[in-house]
C-alpha cells in the first residue's frame, strides 16, 4: 500500500486558475488540494510555480524545515547545545515543530483561496484531520516500543493521547475551521491595514485563543499532586504545589490540566526536564538521579499537552496571516514588507516578554515569548527563501533534494523521526535479535 494512500487518496476537491506568464498569457492550471498538496494553489504574478501547480519557495521552505529536523533528531544527542532545551531557553531543535506549524498556515490559506463550497471544504477538513490524528497516535501512542524491543502493541491503559502530529493535526483543523467560515469575501485589499480588516474576525480568533491560554496558565490554581513510575509498584511520590502561575516543571498549569484531563498514565514518560541538573548527574544530558532529586524529576509530562497546544495554533493562525499576503498582494516589494513587519514585532515582543516580563522562552509549555521568537523566526527564514528563489531566481539545481524533501515531509518525519525506519533494519538479524543491522553499525547498543 502507497503511504499516500495510508494518508487519505487524493481527493477530486480542484480548481482551474489561470496563471499569468512571464510574456503575458494566460495559462490554465488544474490544481489538487489533497492533504500533500496544500501549497499548490495559484500564487500571484512573481512566484515561481512547478509544473504540478505548487509554490516552490514553499517547498524550498518545508524542505529546509525538514533538514533541520533530521539534523538536531542525530546531532542532538551528540551536541547538546543542539538538542531541546531540558526547561527555560531555547536552542536549535526547539525551531522544528513552530517551523511545520506556520508552514501550515501558510498553505491552508492558499488551499482555500477560492471555495466552491464551504460545507464540503468543513468535512474534508475535519476529515483530514481525523486521519492525521490517528496516524499521529500509531505512532507515539507507544505501538512501536524502541531500539532494545522487538515486541510490538499497544496497553491501552497507558497510551500517549497526544503527540506531535496530533498537535499538527489539532493545530491544522482549527485554521482551516477558521479559514473557511473566518474570512470576508469581495473585499479589496490595497495595505496592510486593509488585509488586517478583511481578516479581522481571525485576527479576534488569535487574541482569544492567547487570551484564553494565559489566563489559564496564570490563573489556574495547581494544588499537590501525586504519581506512581511503572517500575514501582508501591512507591508514591509526591509532589508540593499549591501555587498559581508557577512556571517550573513540577507545578505549572499545562502539566496538571494534561494529569487531570488525559490522565497522568497517557503523558510521556521520558519528560524534557530529566536532564536539568536536579535530576542528572549527567546534565544536560540523560543520567542517574542525583542525590536529593526532586520528586517529580520522574513524573510523566507531555511537552505536546492540551493547553500548551493553544499557543500553536496560534502559530498556525500567524502562517495563514503570511499566507493572507501571497494571495492579496502581488508584487515582490509590498509582500516582502508585509512579511518583515510582523517578523520584527513577533521577535521583539518574545523577547521584551522574556527580559522584561518573566515570561520564559520554553517549548515544553509552548510560551507565549516562545511562541513570538520561534513564529517571527520562521518569517524571516520564510522571507529569505522567498527572496532567493523568486526575486533572485536561485532555484534550479541546488533546491532538488530540498523541494523533493518538502513535497514529502511527513514521509520523511515518519520514517525518521518515529523511529519506523531503525525498528524495520533492527527485525532483521543473526541468530540472535541483538545480531541485528544497527547493532552493526553502533546504533542501539
């Protein structure tokens, strides 16, 4: 079976644009919105389009995203300057995930440019959704167990509810909900200004959502707590709270909302803060407890919960915005500005948060200062590829891997970094299952 078809098949939801060329003409292009296929629709005159209909400065972008992906998920674990902040700050990994999700905005709001009908675009979405969802779930629900295991299954009792792809999925359905039924038609879009006012009901979206995540986060009310690890049967820890707006590991509102809401048995069970100090003796990186560690240095926390996955949205709703402006404006100079204002101001604001405020960068509970560095970041990458291969034209040989890469990045996430390509190489083996390829090759000892 084709992975596409593991996907959902290409649905026949298209349209025929007509694309202005260089000397004048017009040509028709039939262009598919399938769940792959999301920046193919018709941009204005100045962006370079492939032959199949899609953006290729977006794929370029995708492509990049993914590259470093696969970068901090093989060199993180060498270099620890690279791989996930363990709580406060941000490094080179943590870019990833906000990078997918404003690449999703983006495209969501080329796919719906033009809408035939709105309650067929609403199902199909709801749809596409569902099924990234349960295929987010397959994989980091904990069916495919590891290097050292060759056993396979789930124990629903402790299934991972969420994960990065149901945070995608999550983020994904939510914009497009909003894109759909959100956005004024027949309305004229001359400034930044106006674009603002034709979607000015997403915009009040945005604020709400940030509204509604900081109030919770701040104002929530986090009492004690307790846990049990597997490997104990009879131990229980026990954890002090009794705060509000507390931003450590052990007490802040996103890790309760995730223990009272999914359950404290389906969050992630290697959470990002075992490599602080207090609980390593190999910090930054994975180790032993140390003496007098914490007690929650062993509690489960899901850095892709319920509460922290408001904020992507959020991400989300910033790429539909970046992708407001391809569709409106149509000259290099006026997108280029409409791009590198918003980028500025997300920087800026994330860091006055982060200085100024108290308001850390950390992606475990996707803050708001980390959600206004990381989106305002993917602007100015997002720009400078724009810049590169539509205005500069640098787009021939040099973006083949990069543009075959983006047109297929959840493949390459699946196999990747799911693990599914390792645990395939590790059934086959000699004699005995450790005599196996990646053994071999020093992997998995």
């Amino acid at each position: 079976m084709e992975f596409n078809r593991l996907i959902g098949e290409k649905n026949n939801m298209s349209h025929r644009i007509d694309i202005i060329t260089s000397d004048g003409t017009k040509d028709n292009v039939n262009v598919d919105l399938s769940f792959q296929n999301f920046n193919s629709l018709p941009t204005s005159t100045g962006s370079s389009i492939t032959q199949s209909g899609r953006l290729l400065f977006l794929d370029i972008f995708r492509g990049l995203t993914v590259v470093l992906m696969i970068f901090v998920e093989y060199a993180g674990g060498i270099y620890p300057s690279v791989n996930h902040s363990p709580w406060n700050g941000i490094t080179l990994a943590d870019f990833v995930m906000p990078f997918f999700l404003f690449i999703v905005g983006v495209s969501l709001a080329l796919a719906y440019k033009n809408l035939s009908c709105r309650l067929i675009a609403t199902r199909k979405a709801i749809y596409r959704g569902i099924k990234l969802f349960i295929i987010g779930l397959f994989l980091q629900g904990g069916y495919f167990h590891g290097f050292g295991d060759l056993t396979y299954g789930v124990d629903i009792v402790n299934i991972r509810w969420m994960g990065i792809l149901q945070r995608i999925a999550i983020s994904f359905l939510v914009a497009s909900i909003c894109e759909i039924w959100l956005q004024a038609t027949n309305f004229r879009v001359n400034s930044g200004r106006s674009l603002l006012k034709k979607y000015r009901l997403q915009c009040a979206m945005t604020i709400m959502v940030t509204v509604i995540y900081l109030s919770l986060f701040y104002g929530l009310y986090v009492p004690d707590w307790e846990y049990q690890i597997s490997s104990s049967k009879t131990e229980i820890f026990s954890v002090k709270c009794g705060v509000r707006g507390d931003t450590g590991p052990a007490c802040n509102a996103v890790g309760m909302i995730n223990r009272k809401i999914l359950g404290i048995r389906h969050l992630y069970t290697r959470p990002i803060y075992g490599r602080l100090k207090e609980c390593s003796v190999n910090s930054p990186s994975n180790g032993p407890l140390p003496p007098n560690a914490p007690s929650w240095c062993q509690a489960p926390f899901d850095p892709e919960g319920l509460l922290s996955s408001l904020m992507a949205i959020v991400t989300c709703f910033i790429g539909l915005h970046y992708g407001h402006v391809i569709v409106n404006f149509k000259d290099h100079k006026h997108r280029i500005q409409q791009w590198l204002i918003p980028s500025s101001s997300l920087v800026l604001l994330g860091v006055v948060c982060e200085y100024c405020l108290g308001m850390h960068l950390n992606k475990a509970l996707y803050s708001f200062s980390y959600m206004c560095v990381t989106a305002g970041a993917a602007g100015f990458l997002f720009t400078a590829v724009y810049v590169m291969v539509d205005v500069w034209g640098y787009s021939k040989y040099w973006t083949i891997v990069l543009k075959w890469m983006g047109k297929n990045a959840l493949l390459i996430y699946v196999l990747v970094s799911c693990n599914i390509l390792p645990v395939i190489l590790q059934g086959f083996y000699w004699k005995q299952p450790e005599n196996n390829i990646l053994r071999l090759i020093g992997i998995g000892h």
